[in-house]
C-alpha cells in the first residue's frame, strides 16, 4: 500500500485485494519486533535458554565435579569463567544453573496460571458472594510477605513426595507458584469486571449467550493482552526468589547448580575470587531485565491503542 | 393484524446510592406481526430501558423490573426463567445497539461473531454458518462479503459496523428487532442509508421494528404508529401522520418545533422546550410535564392524566387536551 503511484478507480479493486490479512497476535508480533530492547531481551533470553538446553554440548566440564588441584582459578581459556571453591568449573555452573532459574521462572508461572486464571475468572464472572469470598480469600494470602510465606510453604512441602523430585526443585515451584497466583488472579478478575461493562457483552447476552460462554469467548480473549505481560513480568521474579531462597540455603538443595547459591558459596571468598560473585551476579541481572524488556514490549505490544 | 408484542404497565427502577430511580413509570405499547412503530423521546425519558427491560438486560442488581407485562405472542417475557428468556434473546427478539463503535468484540473476527449465533440459535454446522454470515452481509451491502468475514472490528467504519450488527441482529430471523437509536453514532450522510436499509430488510422478511429515536423526522418517515415517551411514560401515541400534523401533547408540538425543517420557510430561531427533564428520583406528582409546560392548568399540578382517545387511534395524556383545547397546533 506504500507505492508511490495514484491508483486508478480500476486498480482500486486489486489494491484492497492486496491488504494481507492480520490477526491480532499478528498485528501484535509485528509491533513487537520493532521494539529494539524487546528484541534485545528476546535474544538474550534465548541465547540463555539454549545455553541452558545444550549445556553438556557446550561445556566438556561436569557441573558437579570437584578438582581439589584446582580451587580458585582465575578465568582461563581451560576454565572459561575459572573454577570455584571445589574446584569445580564456574561456566559449567552457570549454564547448568540457567536450567534450575528457567524452569524455576516458567514452570512457576504454569502453576500461577493454572489456579490463578479460573479463580479471577470464576470471581469475576459470577460476581456477588462467590466474588466476595475468593476475593477475601485472596487479600489474606496477599497480606502475607511473599516472601516469609514462600519459606513456609518450601518447609512444609518438603516433608510431602514433593520433597525430593528433582533435587528439591519441585518444591520451589510449588511454594511460589501457590503464592504468586493471587496477582493474576486479581488482574483476571479486574478486566473481567470492566469489561462485563463492555457494550460488545450486553450485545453477546441480547444475542442470547450463555454466561459460559460469554466468560469463555467474549471476557477472557479480551483480557489476554494484560495476562502474557502478567506472566512475562512474573518470570523474573520467580527466578529472583529461587536465588534469595537459594542464597539463604533453603533453595535446591546441592550440587544442584543455582545462581543463588553460587553467590552464597562465593560470597565468603568475594575478596580473593571475585569472579564467583561476579558471574552468577551478572546472570541474574541479565535474565532479569531482559524478561523486563521482553515484558515492557508485549504490554506496548499487545495494546491495540497503541497501534501506529 | 395481530399483536406480536403487548407491553402492559412497564415500571422499571433503579437503585442507586442517592436513591431510587424510576425510569419506567408504566410504559404500555404494542407492536402487531410486521408493523414499524417508534418511540420518541429526548434523552432519560426511560426509551432505551424500555426497551432493555424487555429483553431483561437492565443492569443487575441495581435495575428492577418493578411490575408490568411483557406479552410476546401471549407469554410474558417478564416471567420466563433466564434459560427460556436467553433463548428468546437473538432468536425472537434481537436488538441493534446505540454504539457501533463498541458493541462488536475486538478480538474476534466478524464471522466468527456471526457464526456463533448461527450455531446456537439456528444449529448450523460451521461451513454452512460461514456460508450464511457472508449471505447476510451480502444482504447489508458490506463489499467483498466473503475476504471481509475474516476482517477485524477495527478494520470497519461506525457505518460499516453498524451494518455488522443489522446483520447480526436479523441473522436468526427474529420476529422482533428493536433498534435502539442506531443512527446516533454514526454520520448524517450515513444515517438514512442505514434507517433504509433497517425498514427495508424487516419489512421484506417480515419482521416487526421497534425504532427508539429521539428524531421525530424519522419517525415520520420509517413508522407506521409513533409513541411519544416523556419522564419513563407513555405521553402520547397514535398514527404517525397524525401525531406528526396534530399533536396533541404540548410535549410533542415542543419536539416538533425544536427540529429545524427543510420543506418550509425560515421563521426565525427554532424553538427549545425550555427547562429540563424531571429528575427521575422524584417526578412531579401530576403531569409529569407541567413544570416545562406553558399552557398548565391548576389542576395538572395535582393529577396525573391518563391516556385518552382524541381522534381515531391517536391518544394523549394532557388534562389541557382534554378540555378541547390545543393551542400548540399548528394552523
């Protein structure tokens, strides 16, 4: 539609014949990929999660194996990023480590998702007592400190079959995942509540639709924008609070590889060997604002006012 | 001709913070197999919550529909249970909305918000209700019906959209369809083309029409008998040429002067009903236009008029009517 040249009545056919057809996450992806830092934080994320996945491709170094002939070392072309206390291999910790902050961010936002998106749907959509009570349930859970709340739940699940599935992983995802849950439950109640107002809703219900299906087809489609960048945002913090608990020693449990605990080890040697402080320190402020920038596009994005 | 829908003593409320709303203070209107009638009325006279408490979509739980009949063919939409009143909803009685602009869902295509009705109320499979939803946009003269079914809501016109709903509206073949203002929202230039379009596609399919306006040159133009709503009643009703040559409430004399005219000469400033509309918390307790009314009498203050029959069909409800006297009309 950019040429240059007048088209005439005849050609007016064909050039509407041309407009290329665009669904909105199409529309969406387009905008998307023009953000610069979006893309940046896309390829960053990436370059981590294939780090992550070919791990033992990339390093001939096992995470866990100790060289006591070789503590301290500094980065080298043997040890890329040296070796730590043990002796074992820094970058062959770190990649494994993206794996443990990956599916600690992603998998604890399946959990949020899974109970938090029927709960605000359900709330908003009937409304009334129903709303009241999960909603009052909700501001309980959310009067907690996340955080004091996510160690309680880690100690209690510990002792269940949880405890120990994957190095005590599992255990994090379920302690944060069941507490992170009341924010989109919140968010999905909220847009479902404005946009009950929506004159498209009363329009579906003169047309004679179902509750159900209005929830289904009208209410949740609408409100998918705000839940991805929901999500999106909810992935580093998922991943901030696995390396906090990892810090504080209550995370996976070792030799599982976490960037939290690779600061806790190196934290007592941070003068002599910085470096152990330093990569794992970089890791997570990388994987974190790239997630942010991600997340900061997909709102511009997924916006349709924001359409230029 | 039969009567396909026979509103009795409507009274719908609301309550709100401040109080209780009557919005609908014993509205009666009936609507024969076919017919196009209109109900006028400047804005809050209780029009589009008429027309939403039949179809039970007043908002909950402020709105109530207080008492009163709603008579669709003899059963009364106002008693039904709300699975037998959705079914009704779409199926006998559809509804064209004021807003074009923000009654279609943004996120789903244009046929996919047709053919789910088609689905639901006319059991097609999804070929043949695609099928159908281009027929009917064909039918509302939407160009390239079939590449425009898969287009979004933002990618039509006001115009455009309003046609969408139109096709929508009579999608399931209703026996009813209340068209609550539908040019408002949309440019002059557009407006008759879409009132044509209306009248002409319920009067070939058979459909009655319930046109809410506060336009009474439409009126005149697409109704067969015309119902003059003031402070959420009836006021005055009858044929539309005969409403629209010899008024017989100084309400609607005063809507009629306050409309310019193309097909006459130039008096001068157009005339405004002066004062406002009763706060519907508290309406007046005789009739409800005596405050804004230049020929009240004393006892207008004090009684409430009911309608009367002044001339074959045509009613009103004006105590100064009443006496034989219509000041208002014209000579």
């Amino acid at each position: 539609m950019t040429d240059t040249q007048q088209p005439n009545p005849s050609e007016m056919a064909e050039v509407t014949q041309a407009r290329p057809h665009r669904t909105l996450l199409n529309d969406a992806w387009i905008r998307l990929r023009r953000n610069r830092l979006a893309v940046a934080g896309a390829i960053i994320i990436l370059i981590f999660a294939l780090g992550a996945i070919f791990a033992p491709l990339i390093t001939k170094y096992n995470f866990a194996k100790q060289d006591l002939d070789s503590i301290f070392l500094q980065p080298s072309g043997v040890h890329w990023l040296g070796t730590d206390e043990l002796g074992r291999d820094v970058f062959a910790r770190m990649l494994y480590g993206a794996r443990t902050s990956l599916a600690v961010g992603i998998f604890t936002q399946l959990i949020v998702l899974l109970i938090g998106l029927p709960i605000g749907a359900f709330a908003g959509s009937k409304g009334g007592r129903v709303d009241n009570l999960l909603m009052r349930f909700v501001d309980i859970m959310y009067g907690f400190p996340d955080i004091l709340l996510i160690i309680l739940l880690s100690a209690v699940l510990r002792g269940t079959v949880f405890g120990n599935m994957g190095g005590g992983i599992f255990v994090i995802f379920l302690a944060i995942g069941l507490v992170a849950w009341v924010n989109v439950s919140r968010l999905v109640r909220g847009q479902i509540l404005s946009l009950k107002q929506r004159d498209f809703v009363t329009a579906a219900r003169a047309m004679g639709g179902k509750g159900t299906y209005i929830t289904m087809r009208h209410l949740l489609p609408n409100s998918l924008g705000p839940i991805i960048v929901s999500i999106t945002f909810g992935v580093p913090r998922a991943i901030f609070t696995e390396a906090a608990l990892s810090y504080i020693g209550i995370g996976v449990k070792p030799p599982t590889p976490s960037w939290g605990a690779m600061i806790h080890d190196g934290y007592n040697v941070m003068f002599t060997a910085p470096h152990l402080v330093i990569v794992p320190a970089v890791a997570i402020a990388l994987i974190m604002l790239a997630f942010t920038f991600l997340g900061d596009g997909l709102r511009d994005a997924l916006d349709p006012r924001s359409r230029r | 001709m039969s009567t396909l829908l026979d509103v009795r003593n409507l009274v719908t409320r609301f309550h709100t913070q401040d109080g209780v709303v009557k919005a609908v203070n014993g509205a009666s209107f009936t609507v024969a197999k076919g017919e196009t009638i209109a109900i006028v009325g400047e804005s809050g006279c209780g029009k589009s919550v008429t027309s939403l408490s039949i179809l039970r979509l007043i908002a909950q739980p402020q709105g109530k529909i207080v008492s009163g009949e709603a008579l669709l063919d003899g059963t009364d939409l106002l008693k039904l249970s709300t699975e037998e009143m959705r079914k009704i909803r779409g199926a006998r009685i559809s509804m064209i909305f004021q807003e074009p602009m923000s009654s279609l869902n943004p996120v789903l295509t244009i046929g996919r918000q047709m053919t789910e009705q088609l689905e639901l109320h006319r059991h097609m499979g999804q070929q043949e209700a695609l099928a159908e939803a281009i027929n009917l946009l064909k039918l509302v003269g939407i160009p390239q019906a079939e590449r425009r079914v898969k287009d979004y809501p933002h990618h039509f016109s006001g115009g455009m959209r309003q046609r969408v709903m139109i096709a929508m509206a009579i999608s399931c073949k209703p026996q009813l369809v209340i068209a609550d203002e539908p040019t408002t929202a949309v440019d002059v230039t557009i407006q008759s083309q879409l009132l044509e379009l209306i009248r002409g596609i319920t009067d070939e399919m058979g459909m009655s029409l319930i046109l809410i306006t506060h336009n009474l040159g439409v009126v005149a133009r697409y109704a067969r008998r015309v119902y003059v709503m003031y402070a959420g009643t009836v006021v005055e009703h009858g044929p539309a040429l005969s409403v629209y040559h010899h008024p017989l409430h100084p309400y609607t004399s005063g809507l009629l002067a306050s409309v310019p005219r193309l097909d006459e000469p130039r008096k001068g400033r157009l005339a405004p009903i002066e004062g406002q509309p009763p706060d519907m918390m508290c309406p007046p307790v005789g009739c409800p236009f005596q405050p804004r009314c230049a020929y009240a009498l004393p006892k207008c203050l004090t009684d409430r008029p009911e309608l009367q029959e002044m001339a074959p069909g045509h009613f009103t409800a004006c105590w100064v009517a009443f006496s034989g006297e219509t000041l208002w009309q014209k000579t």
